[in-house]
C-alpha cells in the first residue's frame, strides 16, 4: 500500500519542481492530448462552442456556449474587429484627419468622408482585445468542459445537468459565484484603464494632437527617452528626480510622523492616570468625522496671506506660497498640516490594539522588573508594529498618491520658483499632481501623463510588493497568535 501511494505520488512532486515555464507547457501539452484522444464531440466543441455539451444533452449549458460565440463573432465582424485591424495591423491611429470633402466621378459632386478618431480607435481596439481574451479563456471552458465529460463517460458517471452545475456554483464553488462580479468589476474598471493608459504612452496625444480635430499616432519609446533626458525646454529628467524626491520624502515624513504620532498619543489617553480618556478619543473621533476636503480647504484659508493666522500673529507670512529656500516654509506647512488630519486615525486604531495586548505579558514584564520604557520597546511596539505593518505599507503607498492634501493647500504651487518650467510642475507637486496638471492645463501632455503614471505604479508597486513580503507580519505570521 505504501509503494503504491509513493508511485502515484512522484508524478505529483515532480511536475511541482517544474519552473513556470514547464509547468505551463506541460498543461497545453496535457490539454491537446485530451482534445485529440477525445471524442468527436470534443472535437466539434473547439470549433462551435456549445455542441460538446449539446451532444451530452446539457442543452443549457450548450446554448449559452453558442450563443456567446454568435454573439462574439458579430461583435467582431461589425464593430470590434476593425478597431483591432486598425490598432494592430495598422501601425497608426487613424489617416483620415477631420472631415474631407473628396470629388466622387460618379455623383459628380464632393462628398464628405468623415474623419477618424484616434482616440475611438485605440480605445475600442482595447476593449476588443480584452473581450478577445475573454472570449478565449470561454472557449477553454468549453473545451474544457467536453473533455471532463469524456473522462466522466468513461468512467461510467453520468454528467452534471445545468441543475446540477448551478447546485455546485451556489455551494461547494459559491467563493467562484462571489468572486465573478468583483473581477467583471476590476477588468472594465481598472485593467482595460490600465491598458489604455500604458499605450497612451507610447504615442504623441498632446495639445498639438488632440481629437477628433487632430490625430495622433504611435511615437515608440520616444516620451520614455524624454523622461530621461536633460535636453533644455523638453527634457524631464531633472523635474522629474525633483518632484521624485519630494514625493519620496512627503510619503515617508507624511506616514511615520502620523504613525509614531498616533501611537504616543494613544499611550497618553490609556494611561491609568489620564483622566476624562473617553471625552478625549471623542474629541479626536470628531475632528476625523469632519470631511478632509473641508478641513484642507478651510486650512488653506487660515494659513493664506491675509489669513486669521497672520492676523492674530500681527505679519504677513506665507504659509503656502513662500518661495525662499525651495518653497521650505510651504512644505513643512503641508506635513503639519497633514499631522492635524492624519494622527487621530492612528490614534483610533492603535488604542484597539493596545487594549488587546495579554495582560499576563504586561503583568509578567512587571514582575521581572521591566519599567514603563522597556514595556513599551520590548513588548508593546513590537505587538503593534507586527499588527500595524500592512497599514503602514498602504499609508505609504496612499501618501504617495495623496492628491488631496497638496492640491486642496497649495495647487502644486507656489509657482516656478524653482525654474521647472517643464509639464507645468510647480514646487509642492507630487508625481500625482505633475500628471494630473499635465492633463488639465491648457498645454496638455497625455503621452507624457502616462509615462508619469506609470513610473508612480512601478514605484507603488514596488514599495508594496517587497517591503510587505520581507516584513515580519509576513515571515513571523504565527510571532503574536
């Protein structure tokens, strides 16, 4: 008994050390054998969906099959395929510019061509190609299908009706019906967006290039050789580590000034010797219930030039548009100013956690001599960072794209005081304010924008993905279970 499960066992293992790449070819391999050794319904079924199914009498099943590939096949024959023909095969957005007037020998008269839109044709040669991927992975459903009910036919089984398919999709596989409307969600929502964006920035869509008066058209890598050129008047290379390490820098000062913040806050409220702690977390839970888009802008209003701050200061300093120093005074005003609105929320959460350390490991440190300090470092702190770490990623990551608090204080600004000139960046801008205001100023640069935007997603992206798996939340799991 145990030379037989080790025998069946060893395939297992082996196909598990297999890399990526082996493991995937060795599952297409799999999968042609069993549609070539497979029935002829099987066969039928890779070329009309549905008819695997329909043969095993699954007429549901079948017909729903059919009638995503009518209904495909037409999507592409009268809309989304000439949009993928022009997108793929092309090799540009369209020639037709505006509206043309050409001299027809027949009518014997001008007849008005309509021009093309570039950005139509690269939208919708998107969304035929995320619907051409779909309707693969469907198709391998089906396929997929046929061959499990020649495996259950041989066996003996017979095959699950629609009935029966939808009692499994509601129970054992109800996690595949919940997940199903959150990935329609993230693919029409986030990665059709995303697609669309990361070949905007291969092209030249500018102010000079904009439709449906204007075409534009492929550029290659040239906006990337433009973010890391020094060329005077068009190269972004030097904004571009400025406003970098400004965003690196806000993102740190902006998350651990609010993190260890919150945390002595908390502290002091949950001392034994603090009286009135309910009337003071309340206090604080009322400032984080005031919208934060209220709180900036009336805190634009207080620090301006003719604000109550200087009036009852008695001068006229600007909190938010100095420029001495490389605009100093205004960005350590914006870190102040988001201590104010960030710190109860740490405060909030750190209180629960620290209600929640045992007791008995407070009380034994006490007994072994431990003081106040040496709780606090050697325990507490631990216990909470342990906790706190994937919030504190995502703070991190949130201050980086923090929109709301630069551009409701400052705008970006104040103004050029640095000389940067180029994509109309300003002193206070974050990557996320350079490329919203490169999409909104008269002097639009949406290719530019894109290469912006995807610079600040490798760098979220990065942050997040190697600081989460190296830290101890992650390695330790089981540390404080």
């Amino acid at each position: 008994m145990q030379l037989v499960e080790t025998t069946e066992r060893q395939p297992q293992e082996n196909f598990r050390r297999m890399g990526p790449a082996a493991r995937l070819f060795g599952k297409l391999k799999a999968a042609v054998l069993s549609v070539v050794h497979g029935s002829l319904a099987t066969k039928l079924s890779c070329c009309f969906m549905g008819v695997g199914q329909i043969m095993r009498k699954q007429y549901v099943k079948g017909i729903l099959y059919a009638l995503l590939e009518v209904l495909f096949i037409l999507f592409m024959v009268f809309f989304g395929g000439s949009y993928m023909a022009k997108l793929l095969f092309s090799g540009h957005l369209g020639t037709v510019q505006e509206t043309e007037q050409v001299w027809n020998e027949e009518l014997d008269r001008y007849v008005s061509i309509p021009g093309e839109n570039s950005m139509l044709i690269l939208l919708y040669g998107v969304v035929a190609l995320v619907m051409c991927v779909l309707f693969v992975l469907a198709w391998g459903m089906n396929v997929k299908g046929s061959v499990m009910n020649d495996r259950l036919l041989a066996e003996g089984k017979p095959v699950n009706t629609f009935k029966q398919d939808c009692a499994l999709y509601i129970n054992r596989k109800f996690y595949v019906t919940l997940l199903a409307v959150p990935l329609i969600g993230l693919t029409v929502f986030t990665v059709m967006p995303l697609i669309f964006m990361i070949l905007i920035a291969f092209t030249n869509y500018d102010y000079q290039h904009l439709p449906p008066s204007k075409l534009f058209d492929w550029v290659g890598f040239a906006n990337f050789a433009n973010l890391f050129s020094l060329a005077d008047g068009t190269g972004f290379l030097k904004v571009f580590l400025l406003i970098l390490a400004w965003t690196v820098i806000w993102a740190f000062v902006a998350t651990f000034s609010n993190y260890f913040l919150g945390i002595i806050l908390a502290k002091m409220i949950n001392r034994k010797r603090t009286k009135l702690k309910r009337l003071w977390r309340t206090m604080f839970v009322i400032a984080i219930a005031i919208p934060q888009f209220i709180t900036l802008l009336l805190m634009s209003k207080i620090l301006d030039g003719d604000g109550i701050v200087n009036k009852i200061l008695g001068v006229t300093v600007y909190w938010l548009g100095d420029t001495k120093y490389w605009s100093l005074l205004p960005r350590l005003t914006i870190i102040f100013v988001n201590m104010w609105i960030g710190i109860p929320y740490t405060m909030l959460m750190t209180t629960g956690i620290l209600m929640n350390i045992p007791q008995d490991m407070l009380e034994a440190a006490r007994l072994e001599g431990a003081n106040a300090w040496q709780i606090f470092t050697k325990i507490e702190m631990p216990y909470i960072f342990h906790v706190t770490t994937p919030y504190l990623i995502t703070q991190f990551v949130g201050n980086i794209n923090n929109f709301n608090v630069i551009w409701l204080l400052t705008g970006g600004g104040p103004g050029d005081n640095l000389h940067y000139g180029v994509g109309n960046s300003q002193s206070t801008d974050l990557l996320v304010t350079w490329l919203y205001r490169m999409t909104t100023d008269t002097n639009v640069q949406y290719g530019m924008a894109s290469v912006i935007g995807i610079a600040v997603f490798v760098l979220c992206g990065f942050v997040s993905l190697i600081t989460y798996n190296k830290s101890k939340a992650v390695k330790n799991e089981e540390d404080f279970q």
